[in-house]
C-alpha cells in the first residue's frame, strides 16, 4: 500500500502490513498514540536527567553515551522485525534514548554555558514549537502528505542518511570535512536544510498514524506509532541543537 510510505524507517511503507485490521477497541487510535508518546517522552526525560546530573557531578558519562546509543539502536532493530514486542520495547528505548540525549546535551552546554546559556532551552523550545507548527499543517490540510510529498521527503532523508554515513567513513580514515562541524555559511544551511527534512517528517509521521488508526491497525501499533516519532523528534533536536552551536560559534 503506498498509503503507508515514510521515510522514518520506524514508519515505512511495510509498517502496516500483514495486520488482520479490526475496528474494535483493541484497534490503534490516534489519541492512544499520542498518550503513549507523552509517556515515552518522560520516560526519556528522566533518563537525560540521569547523565545530565552525572555530568555535573563530574562522572564519566561516556559509557552511558554509548550504551544509550548502541542499544537504543539494536532495540530500534528489533522491533522493525518483532512489531508485537513494541508496548516492552518502546519504553526501553526510550529511557537508552535518554542516556543518550542528555549526555550530549552536557556536553553541548558545557561548551557554550558562556556565549550562549540557553542552548538547550532554546533547542527544547525549539523543538517543540517545529512539532507543534508541523502537526497544525497537517490537522487543517494546510499540508498534506501526498504521493509526491512523501516521495521528495524520502529522497531527501536518504540523501542525509547517505552523505552522514560518507563522512563518518572519511572521519575514520582522519578525513575532516570542515563545513560539517564549522560555523560556515554552507555548513549553516546543510544544517537548515535538515532541520527543514526532519520537521516535514514529522508531517509524514502524522499521516502514518492516522491511516494505521483509520484502517483499524492492532493495539501495539500505539506504541510502535509513538516510538516512530520519538526517532522523529530525537532527530530534530539533535538538528536543531547543531543549528544553534553553529549559530553561537559565530559570534
């Protein structure tokens, strides 16, 4: 069904599939979804607090960093093949995601406590306001993720995916591609151009769910939805949080 196109892969077009649809209450909904991200986002609020607070307190967080990291990769893995384990799994992802999230987000800090002090306030705020502005496109219509919608977002998350994946090769042979890391007026835009594919993600997010609650999807399917968007979201952040060093380092 092409219906069930994204480029999250977390929401792709084989998502829905293989499901026996049901329009009863064990049945996917929009607003369960929704109430199982809130959930998964404080779940992973606590888990940044963790090595947020280890941080200051002078530990060594970096094994955190990395287990957050791996881990909250291979449960992503796994629930790409095993959908049904998601209402377990979802939740563990989201606290490893939190690790991770909130031991970058010091590091972030740390480095620009002085110029900019409220970066991550900033980038929070941020976030949430993008989100926010994406899902009023999507509710009045004023967006609509149709076919050709989602087949340029696809292209142009493959294409990041892609030339992230290039330069992290070229770094581990001591390559250095400077306009991925400095305050260059081509490193800024490449970071506006994702933050712009990251939020339009979120459109096509939106459109998942719904279609999934509409079509009568099972139940898990709300946590799977929710742990669609918390990829999304954590994905934006990040962006947003580049963005604005970037932005900082130029002052």
């Amino acid at each position: 069904m092409n219906l069930f196109k994204s480029s999250n892969p977390a929401l792709g077009e084989k998502t829905f599939r293989g499901f026996t649809y049901t329009s009863t209450n064990d049945a996917m909904t929009v607003r369960g979804t929704m109430n199982k991200l809130g959930f998964m986002l404080l779940i992973m609020m606590a888990g940044a607090f963790f090595t947020w607070n280890g941080f200051y307190k002078g530990q060594n967080i970096e094994p955190y960093i990395w287990a957050g990291a791996i881990g909250g990769l291979v449960i992503a893995l796994v629930m790409a093949f095993k959908r049904e384990w998601a209402p377990w799994l979802a939740p563990a992802y989201a606290i490893l995601e939190g690790l991770f999230v909130g031991g970058i987000s010091a590091y972030y800090n740390f480095a620009f406590e002085e110029s900019v002090p409220n970066i991550i306030t900033n980038a929070v705020g941020l976030t949430v306001g993008v989100a926010a502005a994406m899902f009023l496109l999507y509710h009045t219509g004023l967006v609509k993720a149709t076919q050709r919608f989602k087949t340029i977002v696809v292209m142009a998350t493959a294409g990041i995916a892609i030339f992230y994946l290039i330069v992290l090769v070229l770094r581990m042979f001591s390559v250095n591609v400077a306009f991925m890391h400095d305050s260059s007026p081509l490193g800024i835009g490449i970071s506006l151009f994702v933050c712009a594919i990251a939020a339009l993600n979120l459109i096509i997010d939106f459109d998942m769910i719904e279609q999934g609650s509409a079509q009568g999807a099972p139940k898990y399917m709300e946590w799977y939805g929710a742990f669609g968007l918390l990829v999304t979201l954590v994905w934006l952040y990040l962006e947003i949080l580049r963005l604005l060093s970037r932005f900082a380092s130029r002052d």
